[in-house]
C-alpha cells in the first residue's frame, strides 16, 4: 500500500473513531435527559400542577443532587413533587404552586450560581405577590468564605418579603455538615436516598501517583505542577472533562479540597494541575503540600470523583467553544480540549493568562502542538508582567471584542476556569460590555455561558 493510501486509510479512520465517539457522547446525554426525564414524571405524578415545587439554585452540582433526593423523600411519603432549576421558575408559577422547597447554594463571594442568576437578576430583582406560598429554605455553603450562605439568605428573605409563609425557619449547611442536612431530611420522611441515582458520585477510591512535573520553574509565582495518577488496582472510572477530583485529608475531613480534572479516560490517566499553597509560617498548605511535595511517586492516596454538570461540555459539544481562564484554572480547559481532539472539533479558541512568557507558559509545547494541528483554531496568550502596564484576559477580550462577538454569533460556549477574584469578574464584565446584557441573559439560559472559578 503507497503512502496515498495510507494516509487515506487513516483519515478514514479518524472519521470513524470521530463519528463514534459523537454518537456515544449524543447517546449518553440523550440517555440522562430520558432518564431525567422519567424521573421527574415519576415524581410529579398525574397531576404537576398540584406537586410541590423542588427548587435547586446549584453550581457543581450538591444542590442538584440534593433537589432530587428531596424529590424523592416527598414522593415516597406520598407528596408529588416536581423537581427543576432555579432559573426556570418564574413568580407566576410559584404563586401557583402549592408549596416550594428552595435549595440555594451560594457562589464566590455570597453571589447566585449560574444557574439561579437569570431568576436573580429578573425574579428576585421585580416585586412580586407571594402570598398564597409555603415555603422552605436549605441555604449550602462554606464558613470559611465571608459571606456564608449569601445567596440563601437574600432568597429567603426576597420570598418572606413577598408575603410568602415559612414553613419553617431556614436551615443552614456548613459544608455538607451531616446534622444539618438530617434536620432538612427530618422534615419531609424518607430514608437517606445515597444511591449513584441520587447523588450521582461515586465512591473514593485509591488512586496512585505515577508523574509530578513542575511547570513554571523560575517563576516569581508559586509552583504549579502537573500529577498524573493511576488506578490503584482494576480499571479507571468513568469521568467527562469538566469533572472534579475532590480530596478528603483526615487532618480537615470536614474541607474536602476539589481539583478541576485537566484529562479525560481515554488518556490512560488522571491529570490535575496543582498549585503549591504556602501559609505566612512556611508551612505549606494541607491539600497542595500533600499533593505537591509529600506524597512519593508510587504513594497512593484517595480520590472521589464528581460530576460537574454545569461545567461539561453536555450540548455544546457540537457548538464551537471560546475557552477563558488563567494560572491552574487550565487544568478544567485542557480537559475540554483533550475531549475536543479527540472528537476531531478544531473550532476552539483559548484565551489564557499568565504572569510572565519565560517562565509561566503552562504546557507551552501541548498548547502549541494543539495550534499546529488546528485543535487550537486559535490562541492567545496573555502575560500580565511582561509589559509596564497589567494586562489580562478580559483586556484581550475587549481588544478582540469583534471576533467574540462573530464566534457568539457562530453559536459557541464560553467556558471560564481559574481564579474568582479579578479574573472572572473582569472577564464577566467584559462579556456583557461586548454582547450587553440581553446577550449575556441569552447565552446564560441557553446553558452557552458555564464558569468554574474559585
């Protein structure tokens, strides 16, 4: 067989390969959405109308999965419920709803979660008569951010100041604090529903360390390195890019540390990009000195793995993506763009930031290699230090805003990853000034707008 041929063969191939791993993916999420579907109708009953509403404001995902357990307890103690984001209520249905349990959690800094935000800004923001509405709240979030369970508060308080009635007061969750979420539990009936359906997150398991790369030497930064990890023993899970490792320390079991996962399965490895964390002492930080520096290759230690719904590609798979982020937050777009190559998707474009070219390139050679092939339709890097002035991402946004503008009118996701304070907000900001606020109401609802900063 000549070269021609062989190159024909293996284009042919490729396609193949493309085309199956489309059909998979399409398969899969059809086969969530059925069974999302089923489900809710299961719960609902014959009659939706009459079924308390279970509402869940989430980002990662616990107030999903916590939605649908209440569902369920409801259901079983023979109480229709209807079970659905935030975002896609409005203050006509909750007039007519009978009853509606709230489950908020709160995002960075005491803000709404992407999936509430729509009903925040329009619901929240309007008044309304409320009335004829019972109520609950179950607030999540975390006392070690300033404004603990913001988000829950302010709804709890918009919903009592609308005249709708307390069925009781607002329970509040520090982290997943089991106490808490019993006496939420307590209130509907039902036996804890921990079942892969529910919560949909799998066990911990051992996971052991086969590569650790240090990748910005030099820098004036902190260190950030690459881990690869491995399966202890048997095969590797099933995870989509997007996801989370989550590790649990037994010297802080009740903060478990999440890491966006920066490969997908069929690499053969687990990958995260960690960056090391040193507290004023010298001491290093629990999880990134665990990670970065304590554990010995060939250590294992343990991993959950969970999904993150709000940031997999899910249907913008076959949409073009924009990929925004700076420092570790490459670890949740390399993911993406690991998936993108494989399905053969050459219409990405990353906007990432740094501080310095000579020393905090992250993955240069993998980045550069994916421009080559035209993964990477294309690149831009942004190195804050290089130059008298600062500059970031969201300035090389606004510098292009003409070319976002053209790939939003493509019809492409915007996917941002990396650090809460500064980067993401700029960036949020600078979005709305290119596309205005009707435009980035648009790409919020349609699911086109996904974020995970910290």
């Amino acid at each position: 067989m000549n070269e021609t041929a062989l190159r024909a063969l293996a284009a042919g191939l490729t396609l193949l390969a493309y085309a199956a791993l489309c059909a998979a993916i399409w398969m899969r999420q059809r086969r969530r959405r059925e069974a999302l579907t089923q489900r809710g109708a299961a719960l609902a009953g014959n009659d939706p109308g009459a079924a308390t509403l279970v509402l869940f404001a989430s980002q990662t995902g616990q107030a999903e999965a916590l939605a649908w357990q209440t569902g369920r307890w409801l259901h079983d103690a023979g109480t229709p419920a209807r079970v659905m984001s935030l975002n896609e209520a409005n203050a006509e249905l909750l007039r007519q709803a009978p009853q509606a349990l709230f489950i908020a959690s709160t995002y960075g800094e005491g803000d709404a979660p992407d999936g509430a935000s729509l009903f925040a800004e329009h619901i929240m923001g309007a008044k309304a008569d409320l009335s004829s509405l019972r109520y609950a709240v179950l607030a999540l979030g975390d006392r070690q951010y300033a404004n603990f369970c913001r988000f829950g508060r302010l709804l709890d308080d918009w919903l009592h100041a609308a005249g709708a009635t307390r069925s009781f007061e607002r329970i509040e969750v520090d982290n997943a604090e089991p106490a808490a979420l019993a006496a939420w539990q307590s209130q509907w009936g039902g036996a804890p529903a921990d079942d892969a359906a529910d919560t949909a997150e799998a066990a911990a398991a051992p996971w052991r360390l086969v590569r650790r790369s240090l990748l910005n030497g030099g820098s004036a930064g902190a260190p950030v390195y690459l881990l690869a990890f491995a399966p202890a023993s048997g095969p590797a899970p099933h995870w989509e890019s997007g996801d989370i490792a989550q590790l649990s320390l037994a010297s802080d079991p009740g903060r478990p540390r999440d890491y966006s996962i920066a490969s997908i399965p069929t690499d053969g490895e687990l990958h995260l990009l960690v960056r090391q964390e040193r507290h004023p002492d010298g001491s290093l930080g629990a999880g990134s000195g665990l990670l970065t520096s304590s554990l010995g290759l060939g250590d294992t230690l343990q991993l959950r793995l969970r999904p993150h719904r709000n940031f997999r590609l899910g249907e913008n798979a076959q949409r073009p993506l924009l990929l925004i982020g700076n420092g570790t937050g490459l670890a949740g777009l390399r993911g993406h763009l690991c998936a993108r190559a494989a399905l053969g998707r050459h219409d990405n474009w990353l906007v990432f930031g740094e501080r310095n070219e000579a020393h905090d390139y992250l993955c240069r050679g993998e980045l550069e290699a994916w421009q080559r092939t035209g993964v990477l339709q294309r690149l831009d890097m942004v190195f804050s230090r290089d130059q008298a002035e600062r500059r970031y991402v969201q300035h090389r946004l606004l510098q292009l805003h003409e070319e976002v503008r053209d790939w939003i009118a493509r019809d492409a996701a915007i996917y941002v990853c990396g650090s809460l304070q500064g980067m993401a907000g700029g960036v949020d900001a600078a979005l709305r000034q290119i596309v205005g606020e009707a435009g980035m109401g648009e790409l919020l609802a349609s699911g086109r707008y996904r974020r995970d900063v910290y």
